[in-house]
C-alpha cells in the first residue's frame, strides 16, 4: 500500500512540473507562429459557392 502511495505522490510531481514548464514556455511564446502569417497572402482564396438552384435548367422555359 506504501508502494502506491509513493507512485500517487511522484506522479503528481512530475505531472506539476509538466504544467508548471508548459506556462512558462506559453509565457516566453516558444508556441507563436510567426511563419504562417506571412505565407498566408501566397495562397489563394477558396471561391464563393454558387447555389444549385441559381443554374439550374428546367423544361418550362
């Protein structure tokens, strides 16, 4: 029973210091993208949908 209060308490630390290093690289901004913003003017844009009743061929006319 002490063996799993030991796994318990050290998986808690560990899994503290993963928080604790993730804000601070959040913080320090190592997760920017600074690359997309400028390549994004090179692709083009995706095109307006046209409605499927605006070109549709009927008999009646």
């Amino acid at each position: 029973m002490s063996v799993l209060i030991v796994l318990v308490v050290l998986s808690v630390i560990v899994a503290g210091t993963f928080l604790y290093l993730f804000i601070i690289s959040v913080r320090k901004g190592q997760f920017d993208d600074d690359y997309t913003p400028s390549v994004r003017m090179l692709f083009d844009d995706t095109p307006a949908a046209i409605p499927n009743n605006e070109y549709r061929i009927t008999d009646n006319e």
